[in-house]
C-alpha cells in the first residue's frame, strides 16, 4: 500500500467518523428532541445508530489499519516514533476506538432490548449515556484534526 492510499483512506476514515458524530450530536439529536416524542425518538435512534455503526467499524478498521501501515512503513515504527503529533493521534485515536467499542457493547446493546420493550424510561437513560460518550469522542476526534493538520507546525 503506497503512503498516499493509506493517507487517503485514514482521511475518509476518520472523516465519515467525525463527521457522522458532528452530524448526529449537533444536527440530528436536537431535531429529534424538538419534533418527537421518546416513544418515536428513541426507536429513531436505534435505527440510526444501526447504520452508522456498521460505518463506524468500517472507518475504525481503516484507521487503525492505514494508521499503523503508516507508523511502521513511513516512520520507522512505535520505538523509533519521534513525531509527537503522531503518538498523539495515536493515542486519541485508541482512547476513541476503546470508548466507540464500549458504547456499541454495553448501552447501544441495552437501548436496543429497551426500546424493544418499550421500556422509554431506561431507554432515555441509556440515550444520555450514549449522548455523553459520543459528546467525548466528538471532542476528542476533534483535537486530533487540530493535531493532524496543525501538530508538525506547532511543535506537538
């Protein structure tokens, strides 16, 4: 894989993902709050978690894969790392993956059987819950396009 496919594909990656968080967390979440009610928000919600989570594990395989492509064909490997805005997206980029996998797992696990129970009550819990992680990873994904456009030039 030529460094500039394995750049390009890290970009989309982290793009669709990024992007579909912002989309979702500033756009779709207070539409849905203002036009419906939770007995239609949340199975909204579900549905729409359901699809852009399938993307979501497709652009965190392409990340970590065109990112560790990069780290050991480009830039000699971890050890011999020396640009400290790449071990800083790296990090970023693992705590994400850690924190997107946990919300997959456990509350987006739990909404589903809440809302196919109607349980509305826990199910709002488990939005909230969601709501926090995607509002962590949404700022951590952005502080690390500050660091991957910016870290060579500001000494990251």
């Amino acid at each position: 894989m030529s460094y500039s496919l394995a750049f390009t594909l890290h970009l989309i990656g982290a793009v669709i993902w990024v992007g579909g968080m912002f989309f979702a967390h500033m756009v779709l979440r207070p539409s849905a709050v203002e036009e419906l009610e939770p007995p239609q928000r949340l199975p909204l919600w579900v549905a729409v978690f359901g699809r852009f989570f399938f993307w979501v594990w497709i652009a965190v395989a392409t990340i970590l894969i065109s990112g560790y492509w990069m780290i050991f064909d480009v830039f000699g490997g971890l050890i011999g790392l020396k640009a400290h805005y790449i071990q800083t997206m790296h990090v970023i980029g693992l705590i994400m993956t850690a924190i997107y996998a946990y919300i997959f797992f456990v509350p987006y696990k739990k909404l589903k059987t809440a809302v196919a129970n109607k349980e509305y009550p826990v199910g709002g819990a488990l939005m909230n819950k969601i709501r926090q992680l995607v509002t962590i990873n949404l700022v951590l994904g952005l502080i690390t396009i500050v660091v991957a456009s910016g870290g060579k030039y500001i000494n990251l």
